[in-house]
C-alpha cells in the first residue's frame, strides 16, 4: 500500500512542475516565433521540454516520450540551423505541445495516456525532413473537454517498474476504498533536473511510433473517438487544492502565533488576580495593554495568514500569450499581446475564478477589438495590433486591464444592436448616454457579430464576464474611443476571505453592505427629493440619482423617515441608499446561511455585541423586491441559524 501512495505522489508532483514548465515552453515559444534568431530563448524552450521528457521517462509514459522526443528533435535542428522557424513549423509544435498537455490531463485521472495521434506524428516526420508542403497547418479550435478514458483491462506487466494503471485510476478517482499495492519506484520526491538527466534505453535517436510500442511497454488504452483540442492551460483536474507559500511568510505566522500565546498567559494571569479581588490601578491598566496587546497581534497575524493565500497573477496570464496567438492565426490577424504586471499578487481562490472572464476578455479583444492587417493598413495604422494585459495593486484592490488598439466601439451601433435584439425598447435606449450605450455588451443576449461562429456571436460571453465578477465583488468598466482602440477595467478586492462593510441600520436592525460599493455617506433633505418619471431622486452635483430606501427593498414598512443616504456605485448604476443611520465601518467574515437563503441576502456575521448582521447581496436585492413572504425569514435575533 505504501509503495502505491509513493506511486500516486511522484505522479501528482510530476504534474504540477510538468505543467508550469509545458506553460513557460508554450510562452516562449510564442515569443521565438517573433525571435526566431534568439539562441538563448531556443535553449531555454529545449532545457523545459527535456525537463519534460526525462520525468515522463521517470514513469514510463511512453507515448508521452515519444512526442517530446520528436519534438526535441525540431528543437535540435533550429538550434543547429538546420532548420528555419516559420508559421507552419511553430503550428506543428504547438500541436505537439498541446497533445502533452491533454495527456497530462489523462495521467491526472491515474489513467495511461492513449497513443500520439499518428497525422501529428506524420506532422512532426515531415517537419524534421524539411519537407513543409506536406505539413497542414492545424487550425485553432475552442477549447474542448478532454475525453475521459476509461480504464483499460488489467495487463500483467512484464516492467517491473511500470504502474498499475487501474489502481492508480481507482485511488486517484475515489472508486475503490482498498487497491492492491502497485509495483512503483520508492516513495520519494520527484527531482525533476535529475529525471530529466536519465537515459531512456528503448529510445533511440527516432523513437518507433507509439503505435508499434509492445504492450509490456505501453498498456493498452481504449483510444478516444475525438481528439481533444489542445487547452490552454489552468489547474490539472478542477481547482488546485494545493498552495505553494514562501517559508519566509510561514516563519512570520509562526512566530505572531508564540506571541500570541505569550499575551493569553499574560491574560489567564491578570484574570486570576481579578477574580481574587485584585483590582488595582496597575492591574487594570495591565488588562488594559494586555488587551492591546492582543488586538494588534490578532490583526497582525489575520494579515499573515491572508499573505499565505496570495498567489502572483502571472500564473494566471501565462496561458493567454498562445491563446491570442492561436485565435489570430485562426482569424488571420497578426496580434502582439504584451503582459505586464505579473508579480502582482491576489487571493489563490480569485485567481482561478478569474481564468473565464479573462479568457473571454482575451479572445474579444482579438476576435471583436482588433482589426485584421490590410483594415489596419487602409487606416493608417501598424499591420500588427497590440493588446495590452496590465495588473497593479491600488490600495486595497487590484486592477486589471485589457487594452487593445482597435477599432472601438461606436455607441450609436450598440443602441441600434440593442433595439434590433429586443433586449430593451427605443425609449429607454434613446435615454442612454455615451458610457451606458458601451454597458449594453454586458446584457445577455447581445452580440455585434451577424454570424455564429466557433469564435463568438452568440451573445453570452461578456453577460459571462460581467456576473463572474461581480460574484468575486469586483467592478468592470469599459471606455472606447472610435478608431482609436477599447479599454475594459476590473476591479477586484485583494481577498474574498475578509469583507469590508459599512454597518447601517433600517427598522431597528443592523445590515452590512460592501464597502467597495460605497462612493461617499451624505445627510438627507427631505426638500432635496425630487420625482422624476414619478421615482424619487436627489441631485448630487449636478448627477440626478435614484433614491431607495432600504426599507423598501426589503419590503418592510419603515419606522422612521430615513436620515442619511449612502451613494452607491453598482455595476454601471449609481444611486442613493436611504438608511435611518450607521453603527461603522468594519472588516467582517461571512458566514453562510444554514439551510435558508433569502433573496437578497448573502450571509451572515457577528457584531461586536455577539448580534446577528445581515449581509446584503446589492446586487439581487436590486433585481427586484423582496417577497414580503420573506420578512419572518430574515428577521432573526440570534445565531442558530447560521453555521460556524
């Protein structure tokens, strides 16, 4: 049993250092395509593909061998010069080094990977025989999802090393609480450099198709009906459970820990004098800084804790260089996205919540935002179109940016879109400036292509976009200048584990509200009120902005006339939230509701006092009222209902 659980730990650490490696090649290779003459590039991409290979050798993944083998080879002969870098040479590596990552997906699930595609084999003969005509440029595709491989019948292995695919399968998957031990090197940490350095006996300088590789070598898999479209990369299986952190932060949380032990010793003690009568000056005012004490601590090590969590975003946008490569040599365009920003940490959880909105992004920023060459020719512009991707922490949030030099977007045509789609009527579009016509990409259902192509048109991308972030309490804004190019701006939170509020109260209860929401508190005049279209609204410098009370989106009946007004900013609304007053600013940890789930309502949490506060989702209590079913629901006093 011990042997197999070293089999499946050398395989998950081949895993995550093979991927981050397999990313890093794609990027540079994305890059040697615009440096073709970059020696030291090329070297880098053949050290990370060899890395590659040698750990497959490790454990004996043959088909995975056989690529990374022929592909060394193309490697080999541009370094030598033999060979000269072209679009269709860097069409048929890519493929390659799709191919090894979808079988990276495969060996994820304990499963062997199925054999290399014999055309893209042929793709890579041809290339190493300079023989080019003969190679079709394969075109892009979406991403797919990879074929589940079921497990292949059990083979007795005539390799000593080799794995028990179908226990590796079990354990890996859940489906077998007890599997026989495998036949596995001794459990230890895989060194990738020293793998990378083993000799593979059975692979000469032309390795035999994989196809040809006896069973003994290669176990037998069922071979998937379609071919999985090369990914662009993201976690192995799902979200990434694991994390790494810097021991430099791990000592910081360690030693905040002592501290805070020695302030609780300190406290026991000064309790026990209390408790005997001692009370003291010094005692109390002792209490007083042991308390203090504490407080600072807390935060410091609240702080410490969080920083463990933070991971740098460029783990994120490493993947997007050969997807924008991909989608314009697909489209025909020529593209150079440029990346900036990397270092810039945010929530390990965040990040992979990001990865679809910014593919999305990414892709429109292609597909809608940038012209093809000769446009950009005719317009007086460069042939080759940037795209910009930038990250910076401001404050305390991140914000990250798309920019493209394009075409813009002309507001008028969005109104038109809108109108002819149905999704809202002339008078309301006619009352649209500039800025909210560019909001209308966010509505589900639009989209400017007449045509539904495997690229887009059918209108759910950006709607995609828009409600993942504001899942992740994050704010998206777009600017457009026609002809010149599109900005689209994120902001997000550093982390979701802790939520700034803003502590108010309505019909003697406290709610909280998030704080990235609020623009500024204001005092309320009833004689400022005005009705517009028979709605109420007040006029903030010079900005008319809906007035509602909180009341009255909770559908309750107010007990006093509302005396302060928080603006909020929602999405691309503003408007005016009238409260009767506050209780404060605070950093909150929500808890979920236990087996209810008012419209409205996002979670819960815990004051000062030990009182139950309400956390709004502003976001679905604005869609619509709150059933006034739900008043008895969400008018609790105490906290069994929550889960802590």
């Amino acid at each position: 049993m011990s042997d197999f659980a070293g089999m499946e730990e050398l395989l998950q650490d081949f895993l995550l250092e093979s991927t981050e490696l397999l990313s890093d090649v794609d990027n540079k290779l994305v890059e040697l395509e615009k440096r073709p003459n970059d020696r030291a590039l090329l070297n880098d991409i053949f050290r990370g593909f060899h890395t590659i290979k040698g750990g497959a050798g490790f454990l004996n993944v043959a088909p995975m061998v056989t690529i990374c083998h022929r592909t060394e080879n193309l490697f080999d002969k541009l370094r030598n010069s033999e060979l000269g870098l072209s679009s269709e040479l860097m069409d048929v590596i890519l493929d390659a080094t799709g191919a090894v990552r979808d079988m990276f997906t495969v060996l994820s699930q304990g499963l062997p990977p199925p054999n290399p595609d014999p055309a893209m084999l042929a793709a890579l003969d041809a290339a190493l025989a300079g023989n080019l005509a003969a190679v079709k440029a394969p075109a892009a595709a979406p991403a797919a999802p990879v074929v589940q491989v079921q497990a292949p019948a059990p083979t007795p292995a005539a390799n000593s090393n080799e794995p028990n695919w179908e226990a590796l399968h079990q354990a890996v998957t859940g489906t077998e609480q007890h599997v026989a031990a495998v036949n596995a090197p001794a459990a230890a940490p895989v060194d990738m450099a020293a793998a990378a350095t083993m000799v593979v006996e059975s692979a000469p300088a032309e390795l035999i198709p994989a196809a040809h590789v006896p069973a003994a070598v290669v176990p037998a898999a069922p071979k998937p009906q379609n071919k999985p479209a090369p990914s662009t990369g993201g976690p192995i299986s799902g979200q990434e459970n694991t994390i790494r952190i810097d021991t430099v932060r791990l000592d910081q949380v360690l030693n905040l820990s002592g501290e805070i032990g020695l302030t609780k010793n300190r406290l026991t003690t000064l309790r026990t004098e209390i408790l005997q009568g001692n009370m003291e000056t010094n005692t109390l005012r002792s209490l007083d800084e042991a308390i203090s004490q504490l407080d600072l601590l807390v935060s410091d090590l609240q702080n410490a804790v969080m920083k463990t969590r933070m991971q740098p975003i460029g783990r994120l946008f490493q993947k997007y260089p050969r997807l924008a490569r991909d989608l314009a040599r697909q489209l025909g365009k020529e593209v150079e996205l440029v990346i900036t920003g990397e270092e810039t940490e945010l929530d390990k959880t965040m990040i992979e919540d990001l990865n679809d909105p910014l593919v999305h992004l990414v892709r429109n920023a292609v597909d809608h935002g940038v012209e093809s060459a000769e446009e950009r020719i005719a317009m007086g512009k460069k042939p080759q179109s940037l795209i910009e991707l930038t990250a910076e922490q401001v404050g305390d949030h991140i914000v990250i940016e798309i920019t493209d030099d394009g075409k813009g977007m002309n507001p008028e045509v969005l109104r038109r879109k809108a109108i002819a789609k149905g999704l809202i009527d002339a008078e309301t579009a006619n009352a649209l400036d500039e800025k909210q016509c560019l909001q209308l990409i966010f509505l589900p259902g639009f989209s400017t292509k007449d045509q539904i192509s495997s690229v887009s048109g059918r209108g759910v991308g950006m709607d995609v976009v828009r409600t993942n972030i504001q899942k992740l309490n994050g704010r998206i804004d777009i600017n457009s200048i026609q002809g010149e190019g599109t900005r689209i701006s994120i902001s997000l939170p550093l982390t979701l584990a802790i939520l700034p509020v803003l502590v108010v109260r309505a019909c003697n209860q406290p709610f909280a509200v998030p704080l990235a929401m609020v623009r500024e508190i204001i005092p309320i005049d009833t004689t400022a009120i005005q009705e517009v279209s028979g709605r109420p609204t007040i006029v903030v410098r010079d900005e008319i902005l809906p007035l509602k009370t909180l009341s009255g989106l909770l559908n309750w009946q107010p007990t006093q006339k509302p005396n302060f007004g928080v603006l909020m900013q929602s999405a691309e609304k503003s408007f005016i939230l009238a409260v009767d007053s506050f209780v404060g600013r605070d950093d909150v940890v929500i808890k979920p509701l236990q087996n209810i789930r008012p419209k409205g309502v996002a979670g819960a949490t815990l004051s000062g006092d030990g009182s139950v506060v309400l956390v709004l989702d502003m976001e679905d209590l604005l869609a619509g009222q709150m059933d006034s079913s739900a008043n008895g629901s969400i008018m609790l006093r105490n906290a069994d209902n929550f889960s802590y």
